[in-house]
C-alpha cells in the first residue's frame, strides 16, 4: 500500500507540474486496521528510495456500517471480533460480512458506509 501512496502521489505531482512534493494527505480507513507505525516507516522508506522529502498527514476515518434489513447504522468495533476475525477483516476488509452482524437483528446484510479504503485527499508541492 505504500508504495501505491508514493507512486500515485508522485504521478499526481507530474501531472500537476510540482517539481518537489511537500505534503501528502491520507485518508485511511478503520476497516482496513493499518498499523500506522508500520505503514508511516514504510512510507519513510519508499520516500528515500524515491528521492521525496514529503511529510505524511493522516486521518482515520471512522468505519460506519448500515443493516439491509432493519437499517440500523453502527460503527465497527475490531475489539468485538475475535484476533482470526481481525486479521482475516484486516487482510481482505471485504469478509467483513462473514464475521459482522448487525447488533440490533443479526443480520450479516449491511452495507460499509464510509472507513474502508485509503484515499490521497491531496498533493501540495512547488511548481
């Protein structure tokens, strides 16, 4: 993932004409449980190879779900599955339905409204 972040991140700046990358923000979404430690050194690391002096600004978005059944909208809570379900929701967020049910009817039909996902909000740099 980080190196999608920095290579799409440095297509955006060619496309935009900035000769050098300042500031790079990220939405990243609770569904997909990143580490933020890991994925910041990752981050540094790939920004070395590249010759990139950008600083990373991050902002998790809340996962928020809503039944199909009953229309109940509720947040995702990792520490309500057990650690198999965390990392099995952690590699592939799209199982979450095998393991999240809607606490007010039990179904597993609900769709994920927001939190899933890593988004570049923005590239700022000089041109």
């Amino acid at each position: 993932m980080a190196e999608a972040v920095v290579s799409t991140a440095s297509r955006i700046a060619k496309e935009e004409g900035l000769r050098r990358i300042a500031e790079i923000r990220l939405r990243i979404g609770e569904l997909q449980q990143i580490d933020l430690g890991v994925f910041k050194f990752a981050l540094s690391q790939l920004c070395q190879q590249f010759s990139l002096d950008a600083r990373f600004e991050f902002e998790v978005e809340k996962a928020e779900f809503k039944c199909k059944a009953c229309g109940h909208i509720w947040e995702f809570n990792k520490d309500a599955l057990d650690p198999d379900a965390q990392e099995a929701v952690h590699v592939i967020p799209e199982v979450a339905h095998a393991f999240i049910k809607c606490p007010k009817c039990g179904s597993p039909d609900f769709e994920v409204m927001r939190g899933r996902g890593i988004w570049i909000e923005s590239v700022r740099g000089e041109r």
